[in-house]
C-alpha cells in the first residue's frame, strides 16, 4: 500500500517529547483523518519487511460495538511511526515542546489497526466524528519498528481472562457469581479457587474456569433467568453435596480428577439437568433432598487419577463424563 498523502496533512496542539532518546510526537486527531494518514505494512509486502497480521473484521467489528456505548468507551492510544516524514513546527519559543505538525506522508501503523478499522466502521454507521489519540515516533528504521511490534505482541502479557471477570463482576452476573464461590469461605472453591488465573498446586481452579461452569450449570433452562444470588446459592448447594459426598477426593487433586476442569464441567453439564428435572417451580428452589438422593449414586464412579478418568480431557471428554454422571443418577 502507498503512503503517499494527497496533499500535505496538518494536525494542530501537539506535544513532542523524547522517549529513550527518540523524538515522539503526541497528540489527538479527527476519526476522519485518522483512517487515512496511516498504512499498514502487511507480513507479505514485496519489501520483505512487512509484519501485521491481515485485519480481522470481527474485531473490527467488536470495536465498533464497544464505541457505540458512548462516553464509557474509551481506549488507548495508536502507535504510529512516521519514519522522518513529519515535521514539527513549535508555535512560540517559549513553548519549544508544544506546535503543530505537517504530515507529508503517511505514517506506518504499529499498534491499532483493529481499532482504527472499528473507529472507521462506526464513523460510517453514525456519521460521528471522534478524537483519536495517538503516539508517533519521529523515525524508527524497519528493523526498530518491527521488533517493537514484536514486543508490543508477544512480551506484553494482556491481563488475563479471569482477571477480567473479576473486574466485570459489578456488571456481568456470572462473573459476580464466579468471583463469590471463590471469595466465600462456605464454598467448596474457597480453597482452591485463584481469583488472577495463575494457578497453584493447592489453587488449581481459576476464576473463568468458574465462569464456564456456572454457564454450563444454568444454560439453556429457567436457571439461566435466576437472580445472581440465587444462581449463587443453587452452585454452592449443588458443589458442597459433591465436596460432602467425596471429601478426600475433593481435597487432594493429585490423587484424584474430581477437581479437575474437565471433571468439574462435566458434574456442571450434568448439574444443569439433574436440577431442571427437580427444580420446584413454585418456590423457585431445588428439590434438595431428591437431589442428594440421586447425587449418591455417583459412588459408583472411579475419581482416582490413574482410573478410566486418567484419559478424558477437553469439552468431549467433559460430555462422555457427564453421559456417565446422568446414566448413575438413572436421567437420561
């Protein structure tokens, strides 16, 4: 792609700076502006020193969606490099660090483009215009700018999925769920659940682990409409049975699968119908003594790590095993 501009570009109030001895450019730009005076340097252009991924529109697309909340979306900003082909102009010289720029190609795009892509979705639905925020390197070579790209992608570690439930546990009902079968000292997760994602030997069940099975415990059922404090309590009535029915299987996943994940979501799988099938529609509660009764026939199943267990693993090896769970309590 060219990166070439029709004409010179100029972009007013910007900040320049050093970072580690480069020469940065900070500031903000029209959404109009901001979809046009970059280009990205796809992994196989001709030059051989292309490095972005093909965009993904899904994502450009989530991006959009997110920037229709309105004030609440915010984000950070673009990377760009404009390999020495801006010019700073300071406006007085008593401000040396604070002028305008004259953009006279195209700057190389670093970090952002799925944003840009959802900026430029969402400008064209809403006929909006945004201020986008951006960081610009005055020059960095191809080698400086691919291997911050590198950096940027692979040793910068995201935050982590359940680290990002917790934080949403005030506004997604499941994540508050989750988040409180950890916390609660009268659950059965309480000793073992992490609330970051980084496990233990002890602490071996993360908090989107958690997630997933409270998903898979009230999917698809009247459970799934439950209030969070009731679909709270229905997970610890259901998960305490189990952790009282096998206490020394619970407690030591070394010697036993019970508290694996792949044994987890199947008890959740199977939890989802033995509850459904004993649910009492007038209170709005589980038939808890009926449940109990057909959660002791999973005595019959073999937990050790070394039984038949040993070699289910995934989302399949989770449904054979609830199969199995539902086959014990005799629901089909």
């Amino acid at each position: 792609m060219s990166n070439n501009l029709p004409s010179n570009m100029v972009i007013e109030n910007i900040i320049q700076s050093k970072m580690r001895g480069r020469v940065t450019y900070q500031g903000f730009v029209a959404s109009q502006i901001a979809v046009n005076f970059t280009y990205s340097k796809l992994f196989n252009d001709p030059s051989g020193k292309g490095y972005q991924r093909p965009i993904d529109k899904k994502r450009c697309k989530d991006f959009a969606n997110y920037l229709s909340q309105g004030e609440d979306a915010l984000y950070t900003p673009i990377l760009l490099n404009a390999s020495g082909n801006w010019e700073f102009h300071a406006y007085d010289k008593h401000r040396s660090n604070f002028g305008r720029l004259i953009c006279k190609k195209k700057a190389t795009l670093m970090d952002g483009q799925h944003r840009l892509g959802g900026i430029k979705e969402y400008i064209t639905e809403t006929g909006s215009t945004l201020n986008v925020p951006f960081l610009a390197f005055h020059y960095l070579d191809d080698e400086e700018e691919i291997k911050l790209f590198d950096i940027i992608n692979t040793k910068a570690k995201g935050i982590g999925t359940s680290l990002s439930r917790y934080l949403n546990r005030d506004n997604d009902e499941n994540s508050w769920v989750a988040t409180n079968l950890i916390l609660r000292p009268e659950s059965p997760f309480f000793s073992k659940g992490t609330l970051i994602g980084k496990r233990t030997k002890e602490k071996n069940i993360t908090l989107q682990n958690l997630y997933n099975i409270v998903k898979l415990l009230t999917k698809k059922s009247v459970l799934e409409n439950l209030s969070k404090e009731k679909k709270l309590n229905l997970a610890l009535f259901y998960f305490n049975l189990i952790k009282e029915l096998f206490p020394d299987q619970w407690d030591n996943n070394k010697l036993y699968r019970l508290t694996h994940i792949t044994c987890l979501n199947a008890l959740a799988i199977a939890g989802n119908k033995i509850i459904n099938e004993n649910y009492l529609m007038k209170s709005q509660q589980p038939d808890s003594v009926e449940i109990a009764s057909l959660i002791v026939n999973l005595k019959e199943i073999d937990w050790s790590s070394n039984g038949d267990l040993k070699y289910l693993k995934g989302l399949s090896g989770s449904k054979m095993l609830s199969n199995d769970i539902l086959n014990c309590v005799k629901i089909s």
